[in-house]
C-alpha cells in the first residue's frame, strides 16, 4: 500500500491510524488475510514530517514507534519515502529509522526510497537496507524506463543477496508503452536483479501483460541463488547487449534493440564472461526454445524490443 493509507491525524498516543472508511477493521486484520493467501503485505511511510502527498503523518521522530506499530500488524515490506525532511540530512533521518528498523523490524524487508540523490547504492546496506532506490521515479514511457535502467546500471556492484539496487516499480501493462518496450522493461529489471512490483491493476490487465509478469523463466534470472546484477556490456549505437552471471556458470544475456528500426545484434563471449572457444545451449527466454551457439550468439532484433537467452556451456 503506497502513500494515503493513513487518517491525516495521530492518535491520542501518537499511533499511525488506519484510513477508518478504507480499512474498517485495521491493518492487522488485512495482514492477516493477506498472509492467509500466501501474500505479502507492504507498506508506506516517509522519512519527514508529512508523507508526500502531505496527507498523512511522516514517520520523523515517530520512528521506533511506527516501526513497532508495523510490526504488530504483521508488515512484511516497509517503502520508506524522502519528502518534506524539515531541513534535516538524509544521513540522519535515515538513520534514525535504521535503528528502529533494528532494534523492532528484523521481520520486515526495508525499502529506502531516496531516489539515488546521495548515492544510496554506497551506504544503505549498512543500515539495513534491502533495497535502495537508484533513480527518480519511474514513468510509464519509453525515455523515461531507458534512462532508469541506464541510472542503476553504474551501480550494479553494489547489489548482492540481501540488498539490492531499485530503478523503481514495473510500469509492464499500464499503457504507455509498447508490448515490446514492456518486454524490454521485465527482461531489463529481471537482468539487473531489481525488485519486480507489478505496478498495474492485476484485476484487469491483458493476456499480453499476464504473458509477460508470468514468464517464469525470465523472473527465474532474477530470483537466482547467485545474486549477481547484470549490465550493460556492449553498446553500438543503441544496438546493446546486457549479460550477468547465473549459478551453475551460466550466463543470462539481453540482446536490446533502443533503435527504431530492425537490426542484428552479436554478442561476443568475451563481454559476457565466456572462453572463446566455448560451446553452449542457448535457451530463448521469450521462444521457449533451445539452440547450440559458439563463439558469439547473433539475432535480428525488432525495433525496441529485445532477445532474452540463458546460456549454458557444453
């Protein structure tokens, strides 16, 4: 749940109150139905005074209190925003809540949403952080998408079990793009080991976009043990080839067309990590099939889209 979740006021303690007409039995008791689904239950609070849309009470000063509150009821994911700072450092608000996070919320996973203005990759694991956001916010278009994965890239050794790099939430089905620009988009996200949030009304989204979320081979690349984020490895003009290794030596590797127009595109098993030499089995992500390839794997890419392949030496 993101920001608005709350009344617009404190309790008589002080307590984070649940929206009374939104939640009429409370945050506990949605958690617990969530968690009957096998669901997880995220939500939202800010690092000031006043969430960012100033509707609700931020968690600054608040901050063991809020965290004890979320844990009664069961959160399992805390978005911990950056608006209305009352002219304090981020260091020491984020701090503040790292503490709480500590000492009262070792249960639940803690996003830090500073949108990469101090370099967040740098310092957040060490104060908790599971994942740290790396760029503004998203938007659902295509410059805005290319210019996040492009953000997060240079931070991509920092990511690892336990923390990772955030180029913020899926925009896959909201409508701005293009089947193959949101095929980009997952293949992208799931490379870079990004936290994958759907961020469109699942109630009502289309079989393309189901197609895409539920590619279980493709969500397998960004779930696997090794925890190693992808990148950016070649780049002609556009025509550019994202690799990162898997467990078992594998390889994943993204064949991504940022032109307007058809073209081929080779990578070379120097810029992702395999001998020269080498014999593989390559398996098409998005074709659900399999082929051999040696020395360097090519495919004509259509405009905008991509070719998502996992690579397993012979």
């Amino acid at each position: 749940m993101d920001d608005c979740w709350a009344e617009l006021n404190r309790d008589y303690q002080g307590n984070l109150v649940p929206n009374k007409r939104t939640f009429p039995s409370g945050i506990k008791a949605l958690a617990d139905y969530v968690h009957a689904k096998g669901l997880k239950l995220g939500i939202y609070s800010d690092a000031g005074t006043q969430t960012c849309t100033k509707q609700m009470p931020g968690s600054l000063d608040h901050e063991e209190q809020d965290v004890r509150t979320f844990a009664s009821w069961g959160v399992d994911y805390l978005k911990y925003d950056n608006c209305n700072d009352a002219g304090r450092s981020v260091r020491e608000r984020y701090t503040r809540i790292s503490n709480a996070m500590k000492k009262y919320g070792k249960n639940i996973f803690f996003s830090i949403c500073e949108w990469g203005i101090e370099n967040p990759a740098t310092w957040a694991r060490g104060m908790g952080g599971n994942s740290w956001r790396t760029t503004a916010d998203i938007a659902d278009n295509w410059d805005s998408m290319t210019s996040r994965a492009d953000q997060n890239d240079r931070w991509a050794s920092y990511a690892g079990p336990g923390g990772w790099n955030d180029p913020d939430m899926l925009e896959v089905g909201n409508g701005g793009m293009s089947e193959a620009e949101y095929r980009s988009h997952f293949s992208i996200w799931a490379l870079a080991k990004a936290p994958l949030l759907i961020g469109c009304d699942v109630r009502s989204m289309s079989p393309q976009t189901k197609n895409i979320i539920s590619n279980w081979e493709v969500v397998a690349v960004n779930q696997d043990r090794l925890g190693v984020q992808g990148k950016k490895v070649q780049s002609d003009a556009g025509l550019e080839v994202w690799a990162g290794p898997l467990s078992g030596n594998r390889k994943a590797v993204v064949l991504w067309n940022r032109q307007g127009y058809q073209a081929t595109i080779t990578a070379h098993w120097s810029n992702v990590g395999l001998p020269a030499s080498a014999s593989v089995t390559a398996r098409d992500l998005w074709a659900h099939s399999s082929f051999s390839a040696q020395g360097k794997l090519s495919a004509s890419v259509a405009p905008h889209d991509c070719k998502m392949y996992i690579l397993t030496p012979k």
